[in-house]
C-alpha cells in the first residue's frame, strides 16, 4: 500500500538519515513537508483517513531515529516573519518555525535585535526551540519568547499560547509533556530588545570580557561560536546531537556530600538545589574517546557528545544507557539524556 499512494505532498518510504545530525540510517513509512496551515490539513486529512500517526521533525538536531517509524513523519518549513508590533526599546515578531534557529539569530543581530546572541550556533529549527527551551551561558530562549502558536494534530484547531501557558523550565516546556506528540507549532513570536544588554556572566565569555572588554551583541555572538566550535564537533563532519545529556539538578544535601568526595567538583547554583556538569561526571570516569559496537563513540575532546559513526539508533541509545549505569554506580546521579526517541509516545 505505500508505494500506491500518489499525494502532492506525501512521500512513502522515505530515508531520514539526512533529516537527523546522528546521521542514523532511518526509514520513514510516509514523509510530508508542510510550509503553510492548508498544507498541514492536507496531511493530517491523509494520515486521519488511513489511521496513521503524525511524528514532528524539526531540524533532527535532537532525536535519536529508530530503524523505522511508521505513521506519517511532518516537518514543517515555513519561513515567513511578521513585525506584530516595535517602539524605541523593543520589537516583537512572528517568525514562522521552520526558519533555521542560528540563521533566525544571526538576522535578528543585523536587525538590531538583540537578545539572543548567546544562543548561536545552537543546531535546530526556531520551532523546535520552546520543545526543549534551549539555553546556553545563562540564557533560555523562554526569556524572549511571548507566545507559540500551532495546530492541534487530532482536531486541526489552530492554537496560540501565551508564554505562561508553555510551563517553560530548565530543557521543559508543556510540548515535551502534556502536548507531547499533540501539537505541531508553526510560528513563535518573541520580543526583543532594541537596546544592547550583553550577558558574560558565564565563563568563558567572562574571561573574554576582561581580557578584550565588553563586547557589542554581534561580537558576544562570534564569542559563542567561536566557543561551542571548540567545545562540540560539526554535526556535518562528525554526525552527533550535541551534548547528549543535561546537567543534573540536585539537592544542596547530595552536592554537600559529593563534594566531600569530589573537592575539585564544579557547580552552579540553581535556585535552592545546584546544578553539576555532566560532562564533568563522565570525563571523570574515563569516558572520553570511549567506543562502544564499532560504530559509536564519546568524542575524545567532549564526553557530553555521542557521535555515530554509522550505528542504528538502539546502538546509540545502549551507549547512552552504559554511560549513565555507570555515572549513576559512582556518584549516585542520575542522567537523564537530551535527544529523545523519535517515533516514540
């Protein structure tokens, strides 16, 4: 039956492997890119009448791919951007979420809009950035964004939530949770400043501000590159999805009594619990350079990043599991990693 079909816009079996910066050998039963509201209907009307599921893609930026994924695989590209509304100080637009999340960055600077520059260089789509709330050297994107709209994929009702209504919090929002395969956003409209307010606080863009002074919004965003291009491999070259685990929160108690063990441990406070580098946790057990089936391995400058040198998702994810086996038998710390199990509920 899949190789019968004949739609504008659905493929059948249609390869992934590009479409993922693990660059993992995945198979979707049916494709479909959707750059505007008419052209989701049309999709959601094809996978409604044949009782498929519909799985969102954005950039593929963090996603681990299974073998296959039956149902109907959606990215939507639509790239448009409205102005809703600027004075002296601000200026609020629309973007649609399929523009590229570093491309989105990089115009808003040549705008004058400013906000964002510690988040270059960030893989992804500007529609996958609520999912996950991206952040980076002490800024989330949830801090300039005022609401996300979408499409509710079991009705076709258009949505808009207000950033209240998104339950943003460190790597969360509600897409990851309650709409967790409910929802397809299509556009996010942020509010940025007019007025440059650069944020060095975190190292080492602190250690560049006192060696070269403050830097101008643009500058702070080539800082950002410069630094995540030393810290993390180029998807293009070595296929990775970035730090492939997030930084465990914990209590004040658990720190206390880890840093008894561990005195040269660094940490962040995070409200009243503190926030530990995983990619501490795990250089500290060796595991950089480690490889795992022949074909994945953690980077030898980076242990946060799993790169996939032609291994199935299953093999990405048991070296994901040994990894964290182990962090959890020797500090007692449980990781909990980024990337998520594409095709899965």
């Amino acid at each position: 039956m899949s190789n019968l079909i004949s739609h504008p816009l659905v493929q059948a079996e249609t390869s992934l492997k590009a479409l993922n910066t693990l660059a993992i050998d995945s198979t979707a039963e049916f494709f479909a890119e959707a750059s505007n509201l008419a052209d989701v209907e049309a999709v959601r009307e094809f996978a409604q009448t044949r009782q498929l599921p519909i799985w969102v893609l954005g950039g593929g930026s963090n996603v681990v791919m299974p073998d296959r994924v039956s149902g109907v695989v959606l990215r939507f590209v639509g790239t448009d951007y409205n102005i809703l509304e600027q004075d002296p100080t601000s200026v609020t637009v629309e973007v649609g979420a399929g523009y590229g999340w570093h491309e989105f960055v990089l115009f808003s600077l040549a705008q004058g809009w400013f906000g964002l520059e510690n988040l270059a260089l960030i893989p992804g789509t500007v529609g996958a950035a609520p999912v996950q709330n991206i952040g980076a050297y002490g800024v989330e994107v949830e801090q300039f964004i005022e609401s996300v709209l979408g499409v509710y994929l079991a009705t076709g009702e258009s949505f808009s939530l207000a950033h209240s209504q998104c339950d943003f919090a460190y790597r969360e929002s509600c897409f990851k949770q309650g709409l967790d395969g409910q929802a397809l956003i299509t556009s996010v409209t942020f509010k940025l400043l007019k007025q440059p307010k650069v944020n060095v606080a975190y190292a080492p863009l602190n250690q560049m501000a006192a060696q070269s002074g403050v830097p101008s919004p643009l500058e702070l965003a080539h800082w950002v590159m410069q630094v995540r291009s030393e810290k993390l491999p180029d998807p293009a070259e070595l296929p990775n999805a970035g730090s492939f685990f997030k930084n465990p929160v914990i209590s004040q108690a658990q720190f206390e009594a880890l840093l008894n063990r561990f005195p040269d441990m660094p940490s962040y406070p995070h409200g009243e619990q503190v926030k530990v580098p995983a990619g501490w946790l795990i250089d500290r057990l060796g595991f950089k350079g480690r490889c795992f089936a022949q074909a994945v391995y953690v980077h030898k400058q980076q242990a946060l990043v799993l790169v996939n040198q032609g291994g199935s998702g299953a093999q990405v994810m048991q070296a994901a599991a040994e990894i964290k086996a182990a962090v959890y038998a020797h500090y007692g710390v449980e990781l909990e990693q980024e990337p998520r199990v594409f095709g899965r509920r």
